[in-house]
C-alpha cells in the first residue's frame, strides 16, 4: 500500500562545488531526512498532547506561548496584535487565547512604560516552573543527543531546520484563517499534526526555558 504521509522529495540541481547531486542515494538521503522529520513530528506531538492534557490547554496555546517565551528571551516581549500576526490569527482570536492562557496562570500582560498605549504579554514564572518539570528530563535527553555533534555540525542542523521552518510557516499561510481553532482550543487539543511537530522546546539549553508552560 502506498504511504501517503511522506513528503515529495526534491530533486536538487547540483552541489556547492558545482557538481551534480548523487543522483538515487541523494534521493535515498532525502527521503530518510523526510522520514526522521516525521517521526520527530510524531513524538513532539505525543509529549505535546500529554502535557496538554495535564493543563488543560488547546492545540494553539503552546505556539502562543512559544512566540511568548522567545520574544522575552530576545528582550522585546510581544503585543497581543503581534502575538495575532504569528499566530495567524485576528486580534480578537489572539486575544481570546491570551484571556485564556492568563486566567491559567502562564501569562501575565503589562503596560510598555515606553508607550502606554502598548500592552506586553509575558510569560509567568509559575508556567516556567511547571514547564521545567515536565519537560527537564527531555531536555536532559536532548542535550546529550547535541553532545554528540561540533558546533560545526550543529550550526549546519540549526541552519535546516531553520530555513525548513520557513518553508512550512509559508505553506501554513496558505492554508487558512487559524482564528476558529483558536477560540475552540478543546477541540483541537486532540488533532494530529500529519507534518509539523509541536515547538521542538524540548531542545533547549540547559540554562533557558526547556518549554513555556503548555502543549498544543
């Protein structure tokens, strides 16, 4: 029976040095590629889900947490319209998952005190404490899955996966209005995720946030 879960691989043009491609085992690298992206699809989903059910939050909230968390690590907390703009959602979706993501305690909202007009979503340190301990042992895993890689290496990984995620926020672009799953977070805590896995926040260092506090 046909697999119809694996991505079409392309075919590439020709190497850095202006070689060709190796042709059938170029092929057969790709597709294992594509293969270990879908596994990793597969488990961060399952751990997503099972911390999902532990909060009781929707297939949403993780992601609005994850932009949350990275916007403070950068040291420029997010709007709830920018929030919305990540989301791809409408302001007033963004704001129904903020409401609901600060009534559990993983977010609190304060005033810019640069312009007051501004409100800043920030991420609370009680959610960082209850991520910590659901997900410290992962990030345990992953770190010593890094070990096993130079910086080298692992600069060439983070360029991947980097430039893989663009490609998969553009191709989500055209997919639709997210607005709707947004204000029914219950009811999408459950659906599968057949490519993109849930934020890898697994893969943290040891001295940052291992994930924001929910799951998807």
């Amino acid at each position: 029976m046909t697999d119809t879960t694996t991505t079409p691989v392309p075919r590439g043009e020709g190497t850095a040095d202006g070689g060709a491609h190796g042709g059938a085992h170029d092929d057969v690298v790709r597709r294992d590629v594509v293969t270990s992206m879908q596994r990793l699809t597969t488990e961060s989903q399952r751990v997503a889900q099972a911390f999902a059910g532990q909060q009781g939050l929707g297939h949403i909230d993780l992601e609005a947490l994850l932009h949350v968390m990275q916007a403070e690590q950068r040291g420029d907390p997010v709007t709830s319209g920018r929030l919305g703009d990540l989301l791809g959602v409408t302001s007033g979706a963004a704001t129904g998952v903020i409401d609901r993501l600060e009534r559990a305690g993983h977010v609190h909202r304060s005033r810019d005190d640069a312009d007051r007009r501004r409100v800043l979503v920030h991420y609370s340190e009680a959610a960082r404490a209850v991520a910590g301990q659901f997900f410290g042992p992962l990030g345990r895993l992953s770190a010593t899955v890094m070990d096993q890689f130079d910086a080298a290496e692992l600069r060439t990984v983070q360029r991947f996966l980097a430039d893989m995620s663009v490609a998969m926020a553009e191709h989500a672009r055209g997919t639709g209005d997210r607005s709707a799953a947004a204000a029914a977070p219950t009811a999408s805590a459950s659906a599968p995720a057949p490519v993109a896995p849930a934020p890898p926040l697994h893969v943290a260092t040891p001295d940052s946030p291992t994930a924001p506090g929910a799951a998807r």
